[in-house]
C-alpha cells in the first residue's frame, strides 16, 4: 500500500515538473523582437515570433531593446526615454546619458520619477526606489549618490556638485 502511494507521489511529482518545465519554455519563447523597414534604418518596430507586427513602425521615434520580453525601452514624444510593458504602458522614465537613454553598468540602469533617480535591473524591475537628486552608475557593486546636490553646466555637457556624497550598494544600501 506504501509503495503504491510512494509511486503516485513520484508520478504526480514528474507530472509537475514536466508541466513546470513546459511553461518556462513557453515562456522564454515569449518575445518580441526589433525590427525596421527595408528602405529606412531609421524605422523601428515589433513582430512577434511569428512575424506578425505588434508594435507598428513609427509608434515610437527611436526604439532602443532588440528583444522584447517583458519590458523595453523607447523614445517616447513628450515623456522622453521611457520603460514599457508589452501593453504598452509607460513603467517609468529612463534617465538620458549621453545622447540616449542610460548604459546598464553591473546589471543596473538609473531610471527617473518626479525628479528622483533610482536603479532597475535588466529585467525592468526597479531595484532601488528613486529618491536621490543626483546618482551616479554602480561600478565595483556601488554608486556614489547625494540628495543635497546642484547641477552646473559646461558647455553643452552638465555636472554634479555636492558636500554630501555617499556610496549604496546593489540594494539601496547606504554603505
């Protein structure tokens, strides 16, 4: 009787992981990837696996994720640099760097709400709440931060002046 209980248990458990195992495939098969028109480089849009289009060409000016899984970063008129989920939604506004929307430096880009940066991962998932004026990117695991600091032009460029810098780790850590 034992065994025949241990035996449905097993099976149920194989069951399980074959089901599990399926779905994370379905899963990472699950994207959209960038692509433009024939007669222009300057053209974007998404298609689905399939080839079918999901994201129409010209929606967004500039579209910076050559795959699509579950977030991707355009160039939205108005709004600027920003995060969208595959409804389309804004997440949030991604911080300009250099003529284009922020470099990933450690796994982290600095993204931007009501004034305040914060971090999100590869993923899009915000990491660190934004609540610093100025934040620089991670390198060797921190970033130096401030939120008593002032921006000062050069040029066509602009900088960070503060008395009040300190280092965060990954997680938001004060270190």
């Amino acid at each position: 009787m034992k065994l025949n209980k241990l035996r449905v248990l097993v099976f149920l458990c194989c069951l399980l992981f074959c089901f599990y195992s399926e779905a994370q495939k379905n899963k990472q098969d699950d994207y959209l990837l960038r692509v433009s028109k024939a007669d222009s480089l300057e053209s974007f849009g998404y298609r689905d696996k399939n080839g079918k289009m999901v994201i129409a060409f010209d929606k967004y000016p500039m579209i910076y994720t050559d795959t699509f899984r579950n977030h991707a970063i355009v160039l939205k008129p108005g709004e600027g640099f920003v995060a969208i989920d595959r409804k389309e939604r804004v997440l949030y506004q991604v911080r300009p760097f250099d003529n284009g929307p922020d470099y990933t430096s450690e796994g982290l880009y600095r993204i931007l709400k009501d004034g305040k940066i914060g971090y999100a991962d590869t993923t899009g998932k915000i990491v660190i709440t934004p609540q610093f004026r100025c934040a620089f990117s991670f390198e060797q695991g921190k970033a130096k931060v401030s939120n008593e600091c002032t921006t000062h032009k050069a040029g066509e460029h602009s900088y960070w002046k503060s008395e009040a810098w300190f280092y965060i780790n990954t997680r938001g850590e004060k270190l």
